[in-house]
C-alpha cells in the first residue's frame, strides 16, 4: 500500500501500469449484464493512448493548470477525457450535463463561470446539445472537442506534464445541498491518500474489481468507483445510473457477472432493490463475491439495511457485506467506515438526543435508532460545539470536524470561506481542521452521523432531525410510498420572540378526492403531533417532483424553505394553521 501513496502523481501511476499491465482490463461499460455485447472494454494501454491523444489535443490550446469542463453521459469516454485533463497538465472540472430543464442549465453555468473554463471536453452523441447550451452565454468561443472523434494518431507527441502532490488536479463542485455548487479544489496527493484509504477501509487491491451506477460527476462515481481501482492496478465497471432506476436487478447482475468486490449506493438504492428485484431474479444471482457494499452519501437507515441483507441474503449476500460510511466531497470521498462486522445499530434515547446527548435506551423508553459509520479510515475526526468550538467528549453530539491528507485544498475562489471552514481551529488552539457542517458522535471509536446544522429543526428548544419526521411519515402512511418529503421551519406570522414553526411538504400521487387529501393532511398532522410532539404549521401536498433535490437526489431543504416563504410552490392541496402561520402565496397576493 505504501507504494500507492509514494507514487509522485496519478499520471504516474497510471503510466505504470499501462506498461505493466497493457492487455489488462482497466474501465468497462455495462449496457445489458445479461447480453454478451452489452458491455464495452479499454484495457491499461487503450486507456493511456486515448489520455495522451486528448491531453495533446489540448496542450495545443490551453495552459497547465487551466479548468476544462468534461459534459458527458456516463460511459468510457468520461474516463479517458478525466485521464487526459491529468496527461495534459490541466484541471478537470466534471459536471452533469446541461440537460433541457432551466435550472439544470443554469447551475452547469454556474459551475463553468465559476471554474473560469478554458476548454469543453464532450462526445459526438452530445456536442450538438452542449454547442447549444454554449451558445446561450459567454462560452460559445471556448474550444470543444468531442473525444470519441479524435484519433490517437497524436499520441506519439504528448510528454508527461510536471505534478507531484500538490498540484491541482480536480475541481469537484458539491451537490449544492445547501446552497450553489463550490469547486472543491483536489490535488493528486488527496486522490492518492483517498486511494489508500479506500484500499484500507475496505480491503481493496489489485484483484479486487470495483465499480456501479454512481454518477461520474459525483465524488462517490468518481472518487469512490473510478479512480481507486485504476490507482491499484484493478478494474472498474460501470453503468448508467438511468439503467438502474430503470431496472435495479441489472446492478445486482452486473455484480454478479464481473465477480463485483465493492460497490457503493447511496441509501436509496438499497431500499429500491429490496422492493422492486423479484423473487426469481433473485434466483439468478450470485452476490457471494460482493464484500464490500458501501451504504453512504445520505443517512443510513437501519430498517433498510435489515431488509436488504435479509431479501438477498439466498442470494449468498454475506452478513457482513453491507457497510454504511460517511463522506463527502471535500474530503475527496472516505471520512469512515467499517468493513469487518455487519452493520452496528444502536437504539438511542430519543429525548436525550434532542439535547444533544447520545446514550442508549432503556426498554420502555421512546428511542431512535442510529447506524454506526464504522471508525475513522485515515483521518483525525473531532466532534465540537460549533458555536463555542470546545472540544466534546465521547456521547455529545456536535459538529464533525476533520484533518488529514485526503482533505482538499478548499474551495475554488473562496479564501474566506476556506479560512473558516477549510482551517477551523478548537477553542484550545488545534488547527487545520475542516468543519463539515454535519451532526455527529463519537461512540466506543465509531462515528454516528445524526444530521445536518442547517437542516436541524429547534422548535421550543428542541432540537429535531428533519430526516426523522419525513422517515415517518412515510413509514406510517403508505400512500406514500417512496416519495420525498422535506420538512422545514419558517418564522410564525406575528411572532415579536423568534417563534418558528414547523412546515411539512410531501410528494403525493394518485389522490384527487379533496376530501381524501384533507384526510391525509390530517393524518400527516396527527403523526407529527404524536411521534414528535411537534405542531405543525402547514401541510402542503405536492405533485412528484415538487421536493427540490439536488444532482445526486439530496433533498434541497433550504431551497423548498425560500420557495415556500416566496409563495413558489404549487401544491394540489395544503392546509395553514391560522393561528401560527398564514398562506404564504395570500401575503405575496395582499403585497402585490
């Protein structure tokens, strides 16, 4: 493993192993797992050759150090243009596509104006929609190129570009859960260290093929599936994530063909395969060479986690195979995990809790349970007041903190707020940490994530977890099925002390009955009221699609606050409590 992070840049290593392993497979694309034409191999060498021909293309046009925008579809040609930035000298800047919709558009613009882009890398199947979307703005003169169109005749020419661990080499631009994307600045030391990392918290080498459906623009595509196992000489294999959603049995197939040792989903996809794979293609897999099935990039819950290993367990899914983790973008992918023991849940008092107390729960006692995020994998991890700073001891839940060398270098342009966030100090004068914005606690050595600050509801001074409402609810109402909700609390109309109130928005489908919906909304009160001892002061119920999320399916809950304040959302019924809070489209309409 040292040799991996000895090695002086990721363009090295990579060129060593296209001398060492030419013929090996190093990137694979699945379209059908089951079809024998359905997938799509580069070796090492054809990987290397397509990298130097890209980065010769654009050391004619551009400076080392300069952004390039990659707009792609998932597939090969990602891999060989991310490759090529690298080979090139340049940084890569992925990015979803701009697709049709206006704010998917806008927030792709957001991120080139951001990253100042020199250079547009795409393929042949969609340069005629980025030349569009290109047009609309100041990028219409910036050079593009379609990889899979340009030849390798120019390989011959390219020379290695000088980078060692501190050079720029990605900018990886958050989700924007919270707020607009900001690039995440990350060198080849930081994808080196992650790659370590990853090897170590999850027992990764060069015969350990990984890969999934993650998107390629996301840390967990690309950190997570992509980069690791061609660190380590090994495979990755990949598949649309529209495939997926479209049929979830065919990542399990996959796995199962390829002999699949880590994959990594979000939460979500866990919940989605024990519902939608049927019994008899549960029959046809083999999920016995699965070890690693990582569980991250949203909260982990427990109920999900049971029903997977239990719905595939004859499938020959291992006990201990599903392994919840936490990370993020800024930290280039992995903070923790633990990959030795099936998943540890702890039933936490549920009181206690709201006040920032972590201890178990004594029967008879209201509790919550709680997913464990395995142990810190090559980091310092520190929980800590975030308005005093203080260092918290182990069962106070505070906000996470982080050093190490898989953290990035900040944020693109932000020197403010890398000098808060990126460099945060202890009130006892540690320094160098990051502040993650995330809710945890340190207990026994492992790391439980409860939430998120700007998410966490304080309502009469208790301090609720948003994910926990809108669980419920749809663990309780069925007619909910699996779609989004988000909670949220806005100021109560007339209140002089601060008061806020709490808001529910939840996705429904297939009620049009008024009288069935105000029934539901009443229910939905009821259950908050009860589970939560929480007043409720509006229920709005929206067509699908009307919770905002982000790229990667987070759910906005800052975004759904402002529109629901602006009188932006279009509800098929809702209900305000008159007393606490008044229709927000009616004061626009009595302003107006």
């Amino acid at each position: 493993m040292a040799a991996l992070v000895t090695a002086p840049s990721v363009t090295a290593r990579l060129r060593q192993h296209a001398e060492q392993l030419a013929d090996q497979g190093a990137a694979a694309f699945v379209t059908d797992p089951d079809q024998e034409d359905g997938v799509r191999w580069l070796t090492y060498a054809g990987l290397d050759e397509r990298a130097r021909s890209i980065a010769v293309w654009l050391r004619r046009r551009i400076a080392p150090g300069d952004r390039v925008l990659l707009l792609y579809p998932a597939g090969l040609e990602f891999v060989a243009a991310f490759f090529g930035c690298l080979y090139a000298g340049a940084v890569a800047v992925p990015s979803s596509l701009p697709g049709r919709y206006r704010h998917e558009r806008h927030r792709v613009r957001r991120i080139a104006d951001d990253a100042g882009v020199s250079a547009i890398l795409t393929d042949t199947a969609t340069l005629a929609d980025v030349e569009d979307w290109a047009a609309e703005g100041e990028l219409r003169r910036t050079p593009r190129l379609a990889t899979d169109a340009l030849g390798s005749g120019g390989a011959d020419g390219w020379t290695m570009a000088p980078a060692d661990h501190s050079t720029l080499a990605v900018l990886q631009y958050t989700s924007g859960s919270t707020g607009d994307p900001k690039g995440v600045m990350i060198t080849h030391g930081n994808l080196l260290f992650n790659g370590q990392n990853m090897a170590q918290a999850f027992r990764l080498d060069s015969g350990t093929p990984c890969g999934g459906w993650a998107p390629h623009f996301h840390d967990m595509g690309l950190m997570g599936h992509i980069i690791p196992p061609l660190l380590l000489g090994s495979a990755t294999v990949l598949m649309n994530p529209v495939t997926f959603l479209k049929r979830p049995h065919l990542w399990l197939r996959m796995i199962d063909r390829f002999g699949i040792v880590f994959s990594a989903a979000p939460d979500f996809a866990y919940d989605l395969c024990s519902r939608r794979v049927t019994d008899t293609q549960i029959e046809q897999l083999d999920l016995s060479r699965w070890l690693q099935a990582a569980d991250g990039a949203e909260p982990v819950r427990s109920h999900v986690l049971e029903r997977f290993a239990k719905r595939f367990a004859p499938a020959g899914l291992r006990g201990d195979a599903l392994v919840p983790a936490y990370g993020m973008a800024e930290t280039t992918l992995i903070i923790s995990a633990s990959a030795t023991l099936p998943p540890l849940v702890r039933r936490v008092d549920a009181a206690a809790l709201e006040r920032n107390e972590f201890r178990p729960a004594p029967e008879g006692v209201p509790g919550r349970e709680v997913v464990s995020c395995g142990t810190p994998q090559g980091a310092v991890v520190r929980i800590v007041d975030p308005r005093t700073r203080e260092v918290l001891p182990e069962g106070r839940v505070g906000e996470i903190w982080v050093r190490g060398r898989a953290v990035g270098q900040g944020y693109w342009r932000r020197e403010e707020t890398n000098a808060a966030e990126f460099r945060a100090a202890t009130a006892d004068g540690d320094s160098g940490y990051l502040r993650t914005g995330d809710l945890g606690v340190l207990y026994e050595g492992d790391l439980y994530v409860t939430g998120r600050i700007k998410d966490t509801l304080i309502l009469r001074g208790r301090n609720l977890y948003p994910q926990d409402i809108e669980h419920e609810l749809r663990a309780q109402h069925p007619v909910l099925g699996n779609l989004v909700g988000a909670c949220f609390t806005v100021p109560a109309e007339g209140a002089e002390d601060g008061q806020e109130v709490l808001v529910v928005t939840q996705e429904v489908r297939g009620l049009k009955d008024p009288d069935r919906l105000r029934e539901l909304t009443a229910d939905l009160r009821l259950t908050v009221a009860r589970e939560f001892g929480a007043p409720v002061g509006a229920v709005l119920l929206l067509r699908p699609g009307g919770v905002q999320r982000t790229t990667s399916g987070k759910v906005q809950r800052s975004a759904m606050r402002e529109l629901f304040r602006g009188g932006e959302l279009k509800p098929v019924f809702a209900e305000y409590e008159e007393r606490m809070l008044r229709d927000p489209a009616a004061v626009a309409e009595d302003h107006a």
